[in-house]
C-alpha cells in the first residue's frame, strides 16, 4: 500500500514543480519581450510532458 502512496505523492510533487517550471520559464521570457500565449490543449500537453521530466530526474 505504501507502495501506491509514495508513487501518488510523487506524481503531484512533479505536476506541481512543472507547473512552477512552466510559468517561471513564461515569465522570464516576458522580460526579453517574447509574449507566449498558449491554448489549454497545448498547456495541458506541455504540462504533462514536464511533470514525466521532473519524475523522471527524482529517479535519479
């Protein structure tokens, strides 16, 4: 059981760090005048593929 909770917790600890990352990345490009504007599919697609990012460097 601990099993399924440990891999739970690991899995909103990466879609809330991406969800950090994602933003950051946004907000620092806002300062070099890029100004990204992003529909839900693709927010959603990208968020996604960051969090298997970030789970996959806590593996390591």
């Amino acid at each position: 059981m601990s099993k399924y909770i440990s891999g739970l917790i690991n899995l909103i600890a990466s879609l809330v760090v991406s969800t950090f990352i994602i933003y950051a990345i946004n907000f620092i490009a806002g300062f070099s005048g890029a100004d990204y504007s992003f529909t839900n599919g693709e927010v959603f697609v990208i968020w996604i593929l960051m969090a298997i990012l970030v789970n996959n460097c806590f593996k390591k």
